[in-house]
C-alpha cells in the first residue's frame, strides 16, 4: 500500500459523494446555502474563503459571502448572524478566524446557533463531540480521522499522541481519537520528555504550529504520522510541522504538506453543510 496519505485524492473521493448527496436532496426539494463572514483583508483568509466558495459550487450548494471592512463593529457582526441564524435558506454559518483585534470571536462563535454552526466550534458542539451527541464536528480533526479510516489505519487500541491542544485541533482532535477507541496522550509546549513520548506514538498528529519541528528522533520506526501544520519556509515553499525528509522514511504512512490535512477541513465542512441540509 502507498506510503503518501493523499489528502487531495481522498477529499475528492467525499466531495463526489456528497455531491450525489445534494442532488438527491435537490430532487426532494431540500436545499441551503452557506453563508461566510470575512472580516477585513488578510490574504490567507481571501484564499480560504475562496477555496470554500468554491467547493459549495462544486458540490452543488449555494454559497453567501459577506466581506466586511477591518473595522465592522462587533454589534454589527452579532446583528449579521442573529439575522443568519433566522434564515431558513442558510444550512451554515461560518465566521472565518482571524477576526481583527476588536472583535471578540467567542462572542461570534456563540451567536451562531448550534444548529448552523458547521465550523462546529460553539460550546455546545464541543460538548456534543465531548460526550459522543448528535452535533457538528470540528472539520480539521474529523478529516484527519477520515483520512486513518479510508487509507487503511487501524485506529482502535493503538497509542495516539497529538502535540499541541488548541481549541480548534488539538483537544477536539484527541477527543475524537478516544471515541475511536485509541489510548491518547495529548502533549504541549510544557510537556517533560516531549520526544520520549511521540517515539512511544503508533500514529503520531502534529499540531505544534512550528515549520519542521518534528524530526526523525521524535517518530518511531514504522508509526504513522499525520501533519496538521501549514507554513512558508525560507524559500516560500509550503512546509508543515513535520520535517518531512527526515520523518518519511521511518514511518509506514505520512501525510504531505500540501496535499494532506489541508483539503480535508473543506471536505468535512461541506459534509457539515450537508448534515444541516438533511436535519
Ligand atoms: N481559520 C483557519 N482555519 C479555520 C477554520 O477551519 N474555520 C474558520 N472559520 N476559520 C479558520
């Protein structure tokens, strides 16, 4: 079997399901449309928001955006989605972080109803993940657990360790790890015999947000690594926490930078979008 997890190839594989999906939706006449918050210009942001723009059109799903000035304020911003949250045309809302320094994204995140929040990072969809309820997953970590699943990896029993414990990944990352039935050890930047402990990994998750941090003396032989991180290097190439030349040839499996995780998250966002369709 491939040593490369392609991300690219398995999200293509979920969006053509989730295709066939709308268009029978379509014919039952049950249709929504996504809506994204832009708040000011950061160019990564531009790009994210596109690439979702996008994969609504392909997958047949309509797609409202709001591109704001940098200094919308946040009443305008709670104004916007409480209206979102109203309308039954919209299946999703999602507000694309960063948001500038004045607004509070909390106070965004918990405007957006449970029901329409497919970025699936209001408390209660976090609590829902917490205890195994109905909600919508965070996309990153549900994509990585799709990517195990359809490249072949045993997830049940083996030891996972994730490095970092963000919000976003880390924590709903080795939530969803443990619902697999894994045994998990989450790590951080304070955590005592870091490489000690990912050597002991059989799957190995890097979210350390740091260009190349994990080598080969972190990784043990044969384990399967998976790399959340997304970087530019001295050269602008893409790279991501994972020093990759070093890593490959020790481990039975490993996801690229670019390639990997990174079309995951939009693939998981649209099946979010299309679970909102069908509730
Ligand atoms: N910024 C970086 N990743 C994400 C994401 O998954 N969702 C949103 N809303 N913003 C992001």
């Amino acid at each position: 079997m491939a040593k490369l997890i392609d991300g690219k190839a398995i999200s293509k594989e979920i969006k053509e399901e989730l295709k066939k999906e709308v268009a029978e939706l379509k014919e039952k006449g049950i249709e929504g449309s996504l809506a994204v918050i832009q708040v000011g210009n950061d160019a990564a942001s531009t790009v994210y928001v596109n690439n979702k723009k996008k994969a609504c059109e392909y997958i047949g799903i309509g797609s409202i955006s709001y591109e704001l000035p940098e200094e919308t304020p946040e009443s305008e911003l709670l104004r916007i989605i409480r209206e979102l949250n109203e309308r039954s045309d919209i299946c999703g809302i999602l507000v694309q972080l960063p948001v500038p320094r004045h607004i509070n994204e909390d106070n965004l995140i918990r405007e957006i109803s449970p029901k329409k929040d497919v970025d699936g990072f209001h408390p209660q969809s976090v609590g829902a993940m917490t205890i195994g309820e109905t909600g919508f997953l965070s996309c990153t970590p549900a994509g990585i657990i799709q990517l195990l699943k359809r490249s072949g990896v045993e997830i049940e029993g083996k030891h996972c360790v994730v490095i970092g414990r963000s919000n976003i990944v880390g924590k709903p990352m080795a939530l969803l790890m443990l619902r697999e039935n894994a045994t998990v050890t989450i790590t951080h930047s304070k955590t005592v015999n870091l490489k000690e402990i990912c050597k002991m990994a059989d799957i190995l998750i890097a979210a350390v947000g740091k260009p190349g941090f994990v080598d080969d003396s972190y990784v043990k032989e044969g384990a399967v690594v998976i790399d959340v991180g997304i970087h530019r290097d001295e050269n602008n190439k893409l790279c991501g926490d994972v020093d990759f030349e070093k890593v490959e040839p020790h481990v039975s499996k490993i996801t690229p930078v670019p390639g990997g995780v990174g079309p995951m998250t939009i693939a998981m966002l649209m099946k979010n979008c299309v679970e909102s369709m069908k509730r």
